[in-house]
C-alpha cells in the first residue's frame, strides 16, 4: 500500500505511538509520520504508507493550521500546560482587544524563535528534554520560521482578571513552536505567559474532515476497506511546480538520471513534482554543480 494516510491524533499519544498503532493495524513496516505531535495535543497528523514515506519532508513543507489557547499571568517549564510554574505575574491592568490584535500583527511573517527545552530538537546528538529531565539546561539554537497568519479567536473588546485566556488560530510553517508563540505572545504583552490548550487543524493540506482515528482504522481494516481512506502520492506535492514528461523521458527519469533542463520546466523553480500520465514519478531539481541540468531528489516510481 502506498499513499498517505490522514489520521486525526488523539490526545495522549505520541506520534511514534501511532506510526506504531498504525503498522500493527495494516500489517506492513513502511509507515512513517510528518511531524511530531505532542502527546497533549489532538490534530491532523498525515501518515505516510510505503513510498510515501519518501515524501514525509514535502507534506511538512507544505504548512500548518493550529488553533490554540495562551493563557497570560503565569509561564511554566514546558511553555504548555504540563509544566511546573516558573514565573507568576497577576494582570494588573485590563488589556484591550487592539493592544492583542497588535501584538499578533507583530508576529505575523518571518521571526525568531528559541525551541522550548522540553522538544525534540537535538543538541549535540542529545534531544532537548532528555536534557531538561536531568535537570541541565543547554545553549538552544535559534531558528526562523513563518507566521503566515496569525488570527485572534475572541470577540472581546477587553480582557481583564489576574489570569487571561483567548483563543487565536495560527497558521505555520514547519519547525514552528506554537508553545514558545504564546509566551512570546505574553511577553510582548507584558506578562509571563503559557499555551493551555492546542489543536492542529490542517497539516499537509488535510484538515480534520479529512482524518480517521486508530479505532476508525481498525474498523476499515477489518473490513479490507482502508484504500477508501488513503490518499494517493500526488497529494503530498501539490504545493510543488509541476513538470509532466513524456514515455521516453519517464524512463530515464525512473533509472535517476541527471537531464538537460528541458524547455518545458516550469518558470523560476528550483524543485518540480515529475508527473507522467498524471502519476507522480519523481521529484527533480535544478542541479547545484552542473548550469543547464536537473537532478532527482526524490525517484519514487517502482
């Protein structure tokens, strides 16, 4: 079986926990995920079945939607809601919706960000939270992702009490921490600040419509009914410039071979989907070393 799979990650769980649900249920060992997940948070999480899962990193690519809560007053370990308290600051004044609605503008489009030292970023060859249980915090390095868009989920016009909560949706790119945005948020706000709540609504282009839970899985295998639910290739790459090629070239494409840039690639691309009779093949791109060719990246036919 090959193709993507959209499932909808349930709470308490983590994301190898379902590539390894995942595997048991279809009875196959070529399944990967796209993107980790934390266990307390819900959401679409795309499961890449047999060759899909060469293309685990274009379905991470192509952008995030998550709805979430930042809770302003108080920060923990975690920047989530599991953590410890670290810093308290009741609100002393009432903050209005323009004050809010200012701060999300100014994070909106390209930031800095320092991941959370309970992640999976790894840190001479040692992920984040392995450090932060024995107790030793560790140099993060910084990165820059992207806020697309940056929406405020509440219709007040003020916002008042020690602890304040509101929704906001945010929509991402990869690498993006929600968790750290809500402190961020807080921060320019004036206060300590943590995210209480988080669902990812859309990854890879799914959303949640889309998805199926485990149970709904092992319902449709025992049914031998799962290829009703899981997407073909081509959908992994629809953010991706397409290039469709003839029979000729499809076999040279297939064997990997470096090509001349054909007339027909597609204006100001770097990288392509190769279609053949509307079946994906491979993914190309312009070649580093070699002016006037193309090389694979990814050869995905049999």
């Amino acid at each position: 079986m090959n193709g993507i799979l959209p499932l909808w990650k349930e709470k308490g769980m983590t994301s190898h926990d379902c590539v390894f649900k995942v595997r048991k249920i279809l009875k196959m060992k070529k399944v990967g995920h796209t993107g980790t997940l934390d266990p307390g948070v819900e959401g679409v999480l795309p499961i890449c079945l047999g060759r899909a899962t060469k293309l685990a990193e274009y379905i991470m690519n192509s952008g995030k939607v998550y709805e979430g809560e930042v809770t302003i007053g108080f920060s923990t370990t975690t920047e989530d809601a599991s953590g410890d308290i670290v810093e308290q600051q009741p609100v002393s004044s009432r903050i209005s919706r323009k004050d809010i609605l200012s701060v999300l503008q100014s994070l909106t489009g390209e930031i800095m960000q320092t991941p959370p030292m309970f992640s999976a970023v790894k840190v001479n060859g040692k992920r984040l939270y392995e450090y932060a249980r024995q107790g030793i915090e560790v140099e993060r390095p910084s990165r820059k992702v992207t806020i697309h868009q940056l929406d405020l989920l509440d219709e007040r016009e003020w916002f008042e009490g020690e602890a304040i909560q509101f929704s906001f949706r945010a929509s991402c790119s990869k690498g993006t921490y929600i968790r750290t945005l809500a402190v961020m948020i807080g921060e320019r706000l004036g206060y300590p600040a943590h995210m209480s709540k988080l669902v990812r609504t859309s990854s890879g282009g799914f959303d949640k419509q889309q998805c199926i839970t485990l149970d709904e899985l092992k319902q449709l295998q025992e049914k031998s009914a799962v290829s009703a639910i899981v997407q073909p290739l081509e959908r992994g790459v629809e953010h991706l410039p397409k290039w469709t090629i003839n029979d000729t070239l499809a076999k040279k494409v297939m064997n990997g071979s470096v090509l001349d840039m054909p007339a027909d690639w597609p204006e100001k691309a770097t990288e392509a989907a190769v279609f053949s009779e509307e079946n994906l093949l491979a993914i190309y791109k312009l070649h580093p070393d070699k002016p006037g060719k193309v090389k694979p990246v990814k050869v995905l036919a049999d």
